[in-house]
C-alpha cells in the first residue's frame, strides 16, 4: 500500500498513479512529462489521437494548456459553475500544447475536480493530473482501490482513498456549443 507521499513522490518523479476521481479511479501522472503520458498510454493501451483529460481543483492549474485569448467571462462562468454531474469541458488549447496531450485536436479537455484526493495530489504536486479511467483494454473501470491493484497488480501505486460518489464518468462537452459528446 502506498501513503499520499508515497503518491506525490511517483508524480514527481513522473510515474503513472492511480487515484480516486467523481465516479471511478484515474490513471494519471505529470501532463509535462511526455515520457510519463506515454508511459500511461501504453499501460492502458490508448491511441495517442484521442488526447487525454486533465483534472485539477482551480482554473490556475490549467492556464499553461489554454488559449485564453478565446474565452470571454461566459465561458469561464460556464467552466467554474457547479454541475450536478462532473463535466470535462472541450477548450481551446495553446498551440503550443504537445500532440500527446491533445491528440489530433486544436482543443483539450479540462475537468475541474474537487473530490479532496485531487485537490491534495494537485496542491502537493503543483500541477494538474492527465486523468482516463483506470482500467486495461476492455476491462470495467476500477471503482476501488482493490480494483486497480486486480487489474494492474498489488505493487501498482494507487492512492487509497474514496471516489466522489457519481455512478457514471463525466460528461464530456464543448465550452463554446455545448455540444455533448459523451454523456454523463
């Protein structure tokens, strides 16, 4: 079993972690460290085109990945107002946001997470998390800690703490259209 410094210690060091989101357990690891996202994207046999979310507690954590120059106070109302689901927003992304983070797309998607695992991995680390479900190919998402130790072996390092409670994953939608491309 790891402890939260244990955690912390892998993110710095750019390992890929497993820890608890809104409604199941993430992969996640250092958005910088194009060895880490690649890492992650092996593990969990993912396509570099998809691109991949980040999650973070406050919007300051998301500044270096977005072209603010295209959102206007409607939008980041829009992207800090209370949900009654978990919603990761479609936003513009920098040009200068690498292709394995945002895949074959000009935009990223960005979640706001304030289940308290994220907020303290984040505030430890300094930066965001890339968060996809934690599960290999074709497996169910872990909801539990043990879940991701079966599925990805008992030295894996997973942060044993609660979910959020949701019963399905966030919902994915554009910050502009509001066009939902992954219900919720």
């Amino acid at each position: 079993m790891f402890s939260f410094d244990q955690i912390v210690e892998q993110l710095t060091q750019n390992q890929v972690v497993a820890y608890p989101t809104e409604a199941v357990f993430g992969l996640g690891c250092n958005p910088n460290s194009e060895h880490a996202v690649h890492r992650l994207l092996a593990l969990k046999q993912r396509p570099i085109e998809k691109g991949l979310i980040l999650v973070a507690p406050s919007r300051d954590f998301f500044l270096p990945y977005l072209d603010e120059s295209r959102l206007t106070d409607l939008h980041w109302q829009r992207f800090e107002q209370p949900q009654a689901r978990p919603i990761s927003w479609i936003m513009p992304a920098k040009a200068s946001v690498p292709r394995y983070l945002k895949g074959q797309f000009d935009t990223i998607a960005l979640r706001l997470c304030r289940v308290p695992a994220v907020v303290q991995l984040c505030q430890a680390t300094g930066f965001a998390l890339t968060s996809t479900s934690a599960n290999l190919s074709g497996q169910t998402p872990c909801r539990t800690a043990q879940a991701v130790r079966s599925q990805f072996g008992e030295h894996f390092p997973v942060l044993d703490a609660e979910t959020g409670g949701e019963q399905n994953p966030s919902e994915i939608r554009d910050i502009f259209s509001q066009h939902i491309f992954r219900q919720g």
